[in-house]
C-alpha cells in the first residue's frame, strides 16, 4: 500500500509538471501556483474544455483509462511493475526534475515525520476538499472504504497490519 501511495504521489507530481508547463507557456485559463504546479481546477477545466473540444478522442480515452483501472483491479501486482518502469524511463530522460522530485518527496517525508499532525490536518482537508468538489465519487469512495474494513474484520490475515500511532 506504501509503495502504491508513492507511485501515486509521484506519477500526480509528474502530471502537475506537465500541466504547469502547459500554464506557464499561456494556455487559455490556466493558473500557476507559486511553487509551479498548475491549480487543481484548471487541470479539470482543461480537460473538461479539451472533451468539448474533442468529443470522439475525450471518449476513447475515458474508454481506455476506464479499461486501464478494470486491468489494474484484476491484477494490481502488474500495474505497479508497470508504473515503476514508466517511472524510471521517465527518470532516466528527465534525470534534473528526477531528482528535484525524489529530493522535494523525501523533504515532505521528514516534514511528515517531525510534524505528523500537520500533514494529517492537510491531508484531512484535500481530503474534505475533494469530497466538496467530487460528491459523488467521495460516496463511492467512503462506501469502498467502509466494505474494505468489513472485509478485514471478517478476515485481518487479508489486511495490512494497522498503523501504530506516532
């Protein structure tokens, strides 16, 4: 699960990228924050303008991530051996922001680490803040969430350990 959350971390952080360099260079309604990273709800109104824009290839490729996470679900194993290897041949050609990302990571682990209640408050509220822009996708998420810890109460040798805190 640790190594999940950190290719999701880093495959977001390598998509901001992207998207930062895209506002950077003027696209129509894009914002940039003050540490470079586009603003969440440009990227989605981007997109959002991009399928209007381009209805045939917006479908096919909600059609293909679609397929990509029902892949992902059948065999989770594969797709992060996956990940990991679209991370090191994004790493091995873009070695400088590479290590700029590993580097500004880990500063964010020994931030965590110093402060742990901080970074839980911050991640409550992206959280929150998700669940207010995304209502219907926070239910299916909470609703998962609460089948999962079922499932770990009828079975616990399926669940990872719980956290110990601090």
């Amino acid at each position: 699960m640790k190594r999940l959350l950190i290719a999701a971390a880093a495959l977001l952080a390598f998509a901001t990228q992207a998207a930062a360099s895209f506002a950077a260079e003027g696209m129509p309604g894009a914002t940039v924050r003050p540490d470079g990273r586009a603003a969440p709800g440009d990227r989605k109104a981007r997109f959002e303008q991009w399928c209007q824009d381009n209805p045939e290839k917006c479908r096919e490729a909600k059609a293909k991530a679609e397929e990509r996470r029902e892949q992902c679900k059948s065999d989770p194993e594969k797709c992060r051996a996956e990940q990991q290897a679209r991370r090191e041949q994004w790493c091995k050609a873009n070695p400088e922001k590479c290590r700029e990302l590993k580097a500004n990571a880990e500063q964010r682990r020994e931030e965590c680490k110093a402060n742990p209640e901080k970074c839980r408050a911050e991640a409550k509220a992206r959280r929150e803040q998700w669940c207010k822009d995304n209502p219907e996708k926070c239910r299916d998420m909470k609703a998962k969430a609460e089948q999962r810890r079922e499932e770990c109460k009828a079975d616990p040798a399926k669940c990872r350990p719980a956290r110990q805190p601090g």
